[in-house]
C-alpha cells in the first residue's frame, strides 16, 4: 500500500514537471517495447538514450489543444523523447484507444510490427484472388502477413522455418504451409520476402511476369544479398520494392483500423498466445 502511494506522489510529482505541448497529451506508462532495429543498431547512441519508443498507458492529461484522446483512456502511441519515464508527452495524432481486451503489453508489442505488415499488403494492390507467398510466415511480421492477406481474399502459401508451428499458420489462414521450397514450381503474383540471409524465394524464379517482391525484416542480424542477374533471370517487369516504416500517413488512422477488426474477431493478430510469445 505504501508503495503505491509512493508511485503515485512521484508520478504526480512528474505530471506537473513534464513539458507538453499543445498537441500532445500526457501518459501514465504502463509499458514500453524496443523494437528490433534498436537492438542491433551499429552506431553509438546519445548517452542516457533508452530503447524503446512504442509506449502504452492511461491518458493522465488531453492535448491542451482539445482533441482526443482524453483523460482515463487506455492508449498505445509513439514516444518522441529519447529516454522512459513513468509519465511522458506523447503526440496525440499518433495515439490510439485500445479496445478492453488488449492489454498494454500487447499493444506496446504488436503497434510497429502491426502497421508494417499492414502497409506492406497495401503496397500490394488488391490480393483478392491473388497467390502471394510469405517467408518467414511462422514469427513475427511473417505471421501478421499471412493472417492480413488471407483476410483480404488471397492464395496465401507460407514457408516457415520451424515445421513444429505449420498447423498455427494454416490456422491463420494460409491455404498451404511448406518448409523449404525444393521441388516448388508454382509461381505467385506477390512475394514478402523475410530478409534474413540469402533469400529464399526471390531467386528461384517463383515470381510471375510482373510480379511484386517486397523486403521486410530488413533489420535481421544477417542481411540479405541480392544479385542482380540472378534475381531478373527469371520473371520479366517484376518489381522489388524498398519498403520504410515511417511514412507521412499518421500511425494513428491505420491501426484503429485494425483494432476495430480486433475487436470484432475478425482477425486475431495472436492475441490469443502468452503476451511474450506476441512480443
């Protein structure tokens, strides 16, 4: 109880010293998730400087410039300061209301990996109807993609890397689950490539004529080597696209998207696993 008490005094104490702006609101941290990329960033990073820029918690303070969220919500948002704090200033246009049932810990964890897998189908056009092939298909943004494209009406065929996990990706979705791609023949109209050492697809011709290959995972310890001959040997006008994570399109409109459909049970995005197996 005293404990407690004492949280609370502090983190009053740090509402009232914390600058805000006029569009940002006030957060009361509940959690906070690194991302991959800043883990394994080469570069020396400013002293004091904390991982972790996705941040989940209850609203203590609205934007003083009046729009929402609002007091008492329950958040997820980005953090533009460099280091934690048990109370920070986040940006309003890039917070999102939760849905009761997830929790802090879920939305700190899926928000980046979420809105990537997301623009990444977008980029694709319409995948109605279309075969689209997802390396990688059994972690993390692989899991996320097959689940979005199949939900969209697409041929999902997922390679994984560990074949104890096939029946959860058919689970989501996917209409074939394969663990390597010798003796594969047939070709896809779109193609997420995990890029985490030589690539697995891109190179064996299974992209059609005008076909789309798109990198994510591009942060992976081991990067990919794509060579040239090699890749447009095969099929003609295809296309490989560079994707970026931050674009312009505020975060904040995409994923209230997709928590809606969380909240419907349209999609699961496993929210049904251990918080740290989401993570």
């Amino acid at each position: 109880m005293t404990e407690q008490f004492t949280f609370r005094q502090t983190l009053a104490a740090q509402s009232t010293a914390t600058p805000q702006a006029d569009d940002e609101i006030l957060v009361a941290v509940r959690a906070v998730a690194p991302e991959h990329d800043e883990m394994i960033k080469a570069e020396p990073l400013p002293e004091g400087w904390l991982r972790g820029w996705d941040v989940a918690g209850v609203v203590l303070r609205g934007a003083p410039e009046g729009f929402s969220p609002l007091p008492g919500d329950r958040i997820v948002g980005v953090a533009s300061a460099g280091k934690w704090s048990p109370c920070m200033a986040i940006p309003s246009e890039y917070a999102v209301v939760l849905p009761d049932h997830v929790s802090f810990e879920q939305a700190a964890a899926l928000r980046v990996a979420v809105l990537t897998a997301l623009r990444l189908v977008r980029g694709a056009g319409t995948v109605s109807g279309r075969r689209v092939m997802v390396t990688g298909a059994d972690r993390g943004i692989g899991r996320l993609l097959v689940e979005l494209a199949a939900a969209l009406g697409a041929e999902v065929t997922a390679v994984v890397h560990d074949p104890a996990r096939a029946a959860e990706v058919a689970e989501l979705g996917a209409g074939r689950v394969l663990h390597d791609l010798d003796g594969v023949t047939d070709t896809c109209d779109v193609l997420y490539e995990a890029a985490c050492g030589d690539l697995m697809a891109a190179g064996r011709g299974l992209l059609r004529p005008g076909g789309s290959v798109f990198l994510y995972e591009s942060f992976a310890a081991h990067g990919a080597d794509i060579g040239f001959f090699r890749f447009f040997g095969g099929p003609e006008q295809a296309g490989l696209r560079h994707f970026v994570f931050r674009t312009a399109t505020p975060e904040d409109l995409e994923l209230a998207q997709i928590l809606d459909l969380l909240t419907t049970g349209e999609i699961s995005l496993g929210l049904g696993e251990p918080a740290e197996r989401v993570a």
